[in-house]
C-alpha cells in the first residue's frame, strides 16, 4: 500500500469514544429541539414494544388456535400480526422523519455558529491554518454529527431497549431455552470487539485521507494557472492519484472489515438458531416445552441480534463524533487575537480622519513562544497624517509598508506603541466603526462571483443604484461594465475570472468610493492597471481626496511623486520624510530608489545597452542595501 505522508493539521488523534464534556456540549444544541427528542424516544420504546408482538402471537397460533382448529381465533391472530406490522412500519417511519429532521436542524445551526465565529477570527489565525483544514471542518465534521443525532444518539436507545425488551420476553417464555439462546453471547462480543478497533482504524484513516484531499484540490485548484503555466498537470494528477489511492485503500479497508463482521455475526446468530432448534427439539420430545415457545424464540433470536450489530455501528459513530466534536469545539474556543474594546469610545463624528502612530513595534512572530529576540518588522514607528493630507509610504520590499496598514485597519494589534484615529486609540474604537471609516483598496483584488452591483456595495442596502452607478463613474468603470451582458446585473464569476486583472482593480476603486470613507488607503493599487487605466484612475481619484485623508503605498514611485508628503521605510525604521522633490534632493534612500527604479547611463547611447543598464542597476542596489 501507498503510504501518503501528510502535514500535522490532517492528523487525527482516535480519541475516547465516550467523553462526557464533549457530549455535554453537544447536548445543547438539542435543547432548542428537546420535544422532538422526547418524541423521538417515546416512538422508539413503542416501536421496540411492538417488536415483542410478532413471536408471542405465533406462539399462541402455532400452540393454540391451530391445534384447535380455531379459524376464527386463527385470523384474528393474523389480523393482530398484521396490523404489528404496519404499526411498527408507522412508527419507524415517523422516528427517521424526527431524527433526520433533528440531524439536519442542528447541523444547521453549528454550521452558522462555525462560519459566524470564523469571520470574527484575526488575520493572524488564517495565515497559519490552512484553508482545506477549515472547510473539513464546516462540511464532514459537522456531516458526522449529522449522522449521529439523526441515526446515532437517539436510535442507540431503541436498539438498547429492544434487546432488553427481547431478554426480559424470552426469559419469560423458558428461562433454560433462553441460557442456551444467549450462549453464543460471549462470542458476538469478542468478534465486536475484534472487528470494531480494526474499522475504528479505518474510519479514522479514512477522514484523514479526505482531509489531505480537500487540502490538495483546493491548492491546486486556486493555483491552477500556475500548474498549466509551468506544465506541471501530468506531476499534479499522478500526486493526486497518489493520494485518492491512498484514500481508496482506506475504504476498501473497511469495507474488508465490514465483509467480515456481518458474516460473522450472521454465523453467529445461525448457531444461536441452531441450539435452539436442538435443545428445544429434545425439549419438545420431553413434553416440557411446546412448538410455538421454540417457533418464538427463533423469531426473537433473529431480531434480538440485529440491534446488537447495529450498536457496535453506533460505537464506531459516536466514536468519530467526539473526534469530529473535539476539533469543532477546539476551532470554536480559538478566541480572535483582535477583540471588541470592553470600554469603547467612538470618535467625533465631525473628525477628519487624523492619523498617528506612536513609537509602533510589530513583529509577526509570537512572542510569548520564545525568549529570542524577534524579528520586528516595525521598529519604533512615529508620524502623524494630518486631515484631508496625502501621503505615501515607500520603501524596499519587505520594509513594512503594508504591515502599517494591517495596524492601521486593526487586522493585527503592535506589541509596542499605540495608534490613534482622530486622537482615539483604534485599540478602543469598535472594530465595525474603525473600518466604517476607512476604505481600502488592495493590490490583489477579491471579486465575489456575484454581478458587477453586489461587488460594489457588497450587499450594503443604504447603497442605492444610482450611488453604484456614481461610484462606476468616477473611476471610469462605466464602458467595460456596459459591455457586459446583463450590465451592472452580470456575474462576475469565481473570483471575478470573466474580468481583467486591471477591470477588477478597477471595480475596487469604485467599492471603496461607494463607502464613501473618511480615509482612503491605497495598497499598491494601481499595480495591475496599465499607464491609460492609471491616469484615468489618478485623474478621478484627485476630486475623491480632497478633504479626505489618503494613504498610498506603491512600489511605482511615479505614482505617487504629487504627494503631500512621503515616509521612506527601511529595515522597519521610518529613515526619511518630505515631498519628493525633497527627498530627491537630499539624495538619500528615497533617491536611490528612484534612480533604481528609472535606472539609465548618465551618458552615452539614448538606448542604453544591457549590460550597461544591469550595472548601473547593481551598482544602486548594492548602495541601497548598505544604507
């Protein structure tokens, strides 16, 4: 067999497979359907008395009404087993229709309680957890317990009852038939027990595999360019077969085991039938037992062991509902890095949107893990942006130009220093109000599937078509959007595909002016639209500002050469401040970084040759790396 190695989040621990506090927990999200429960068992207890019904009445046609010819106590007994029947058929229609229903409703329920709790989770917590791990989590972990409210937890009750019930009848009929009928009893545990580690294993390999499959198709697929671009689909299939093979052998495991169980557990019941049949034979003989006690017995034994196979099932079930509860529950306690401020305050609602940093550190590194120095990528940050002020921030990659930003919007809290929005600590600001108030433009741009509309205001209803309309005007959007189809109503597509890259960015602009915020920040957002789209973007963005406080990060030093004012990060350090001509001037970082940027020969040819401009290019870069 094909061993697939796997990371340590599709790992999965076996578990117990009874644990009070997880079940406890579980428990509450019956409460709210506690009747239906009720009503569930109430059905499940009848319909396992009714089981009782069949064998007796046979007992007394085969001892009674057929011995005496009775034909008409002999009908009324068949009308009696008749109407058992389907009284049990009714019964155990109704108890699926409230367990599945019950199953399905409380699978709902955590579903959202899951999704609701993911979206309030900080940046931090899904840069390290993978994506695949969490849609396992929201899909077959909660189908598991599905499975167990809906056929699990409140059957297991009808089948603990109808072997009790069945126990409690045979005894009564002879309790020396009824030994020998639970003779084989030791057996059928053993092979339970045998069987049931072994398909314990295979489930718990099985849920593994799957998780290591959602993880693998989800990379692949949103990297699927990347594979075609470099050739890699026949590499990338034959990985993937590796691993649904390994998932296959996984359930070819269980299914051996499956093969085994029921066979045995059928040969079981059949010596069972047989020692009846032989001990009651010679009981009959004797005269000390009668045809139908034998008849009836050969019923129950047969319905008596059914419930016992279904329960080892429900052992494996319950099994995987506390591994399946206990990474749920774990992902539940997960509490967000980024809370709600206990004592808020909300800034002036005649603010202008004056932003400052104080002596900021941040490092993504946990701290509290080690004793070593961190790797800070902020170091003792300080400046203030004025209202109604552009500024723009520039610096090497890797400098922390967008880790200001993610401050900023709160997405991660400093571990030194504060921030303030209009002399208010944005550690307690509301979060939904801190954001309210500034509008972000990001240089990779999510585009939802929905139309062109729903992109803009993102569901917002106090945003009006024509204020979608205004916002598609302003920034030019409008003879790309009127090309589509269905207009502002077009679907865009899974992550706007039927988009280009400079569209979306595009569409991003006109969402953040739809919000109309206080601040506008601006991520390297002009990066995927070409020198046209851009000017046009800059040309409509220019009325946008006025009066509103922007922040713009570009690597495009041109983009940003009208400023107010430019902050020039290095290393973590703010090293220079001024206006570009400023900063050009003092011929320091920021002057290099033009120079690299625009990088030609002083002299010689207008077109410079490659070795030339390649020098010239190392020769800033070296300087700019010594600073």
């Amino acid at each position: 067999m094909t061993t697939v190695s796997g990371s340590d989040h599709d790992r999965e621990q076996l578990g117990k497979a009874y644990d009070s506090q997880l079940l406890r927990r579980l428990l509450r999200y019956v409460r709210p359907y506690r009747i239906q429960v009720v009503l569930a068992i109430g059905l499940l207890l009848a319909g396992a008395a009714v089981e009782l019904a069949g064998p007796w009445i046979t007992k007394i046609a085969i001892d009674r009404a057929i011995p005496d010819r009775d034909t008409r106590f002999l009908a009324w007994l068949a009308t009696a087993y008749a109407a058992s029947l389907a009284l049990g058929f009714a019964m155990q229609y109704a108890q699926s229709i409230l367990t599945t229903r019950l199953g399905q409703q409380i699978m709902y329920d955590l579903r959202r309680e899951v999704f609701g709790h993911l979206q309030k989770l900080d940046l931090r917590f899904f840069d390290k957890t993978p994506v695949g791990r969490l849609m396992t989590r929201v899909t077959n972990d909660v189908e598991v317990l599905n499975e167990l409210f809906s056929s699990g937890i409140v059957t297991v009750f009808g089948d603990i009852f109808t072997v009790l019930f069945i126990v409690g009848a045979i005894f009564l009929l002879d309790w020396r038939l009824a030994l020998v009928t639970l003779a084989v009893i030791p057996l059928v545990l053993l092979a339970a027990f045998y069987f049931r580690g072994r398909i314990r294993e295979a489930f718990r390999d099985i849920r593994v595999r799957l998780a290591r499959i959602n993880a693998y198709l989800q990379e692949r697929i949103t990297g699927i360019g990347v594979v075609q671009i470099f050739n890699r689909e026949r590499a990338t299939a034959d990985r993937f077969a590796e691993i649904n093979r390994d998932h296959l052998d996984a359930h070819l495991r269980s299914i051996t085991y499956y093969a085994l169980f029921f066979p045995v557990m059928e040969v079981l019941t059949a010596v069972s039938m047989a020692l009846i049949i032989t001990y009651g034979g010679f009981r009959i003989m004797d005269g000390t037992v009668t045809v139908g006690v034998v008849a009836a017995f050969l019923q129950y034994t047969r319905r008596f062991f059914r419930p016992i196979q279904d329960l080892s099932e429900k052992y494996n079930m319950l099994q995987g509902a506390m591994a399946s509860s206990e990474r749920i529950f774990q992902l539940l306690d997960t509490e967000p890095a980024i809370t709600e401020p206990s004592d808020p305050i909300l800034p002036r609602p005649d603010g202008r949107g004056e932003i400052e940093f104080r002596d900021v550190w941040f490092t993504y590194d946990d701290v509290a893990a080690t004793d070593a120095e961190p790797n800070w990528v902020l170091r003792g940050i300080s400046f203030t942006v004025r209202p109604g002020e552009r500024v723009a921030i520039v610096g090497h990659t890797g400098a922390g130009k967008t880790t200001i930003v993610n401050l900023l919007m709160r997405f991660y809290e400093p571990q030194r220093g504060e921030i303030l929005f209009d002399g208010v600590p944005i550690a307690r600001i509301p979060l939904a109000e801190l954001r309210r108030r500034i509008g972000m433009v990001l240089q990779d741009v999510f585009i939802f599937s929905r139309d062109v509309a729903y992109n803009i205001r993102l569901g917002r209803d106090d945003i009006s078509d024509e204020e979608v309309r205004r916002a598609a005007e302003r920034v030019g959007a409008v003879p790309f959007i009127e090309r589509l189809p269905l207009g502002y109503a077009q679907p865009l597509g899974e992550r706007g595909i039927s988009l280009s890259s400079g569209e979306r960015q595009i569409i991003s602009f006109a969402r953040a002016l739809a919000f109309d915020p206080l601040v506008l920040v601006l991520d390297e957002a002009t990066s995927s639209v070409d020198t046209e789209l851009e000017t046009q973007i800059q040309h409509a963005l220019e009325s946008t500002m006025q009066g509103r406080t922007s922040i713009a990060i570009a690597h495009r030093l041109s983009t940003i050469q009208n400023a107010d004012r430019i902050l020039v990060l290095h290393r973590g350090e703010l090293r220079e401040e001024g206006t570009h001509h400023e900063l050009l001037a003092a011929d320091g970082i920021y002057a290099r970084l033009y120079e690299l940027q625009f990088a030609t020969p002083a002299a010689g040819p207008r077109h410079a040759d490659a070795a030339t401009t390649t020098a010239a290019v190392s020769d800033i870069s070296a300087r700019l790396a010594a600073s």
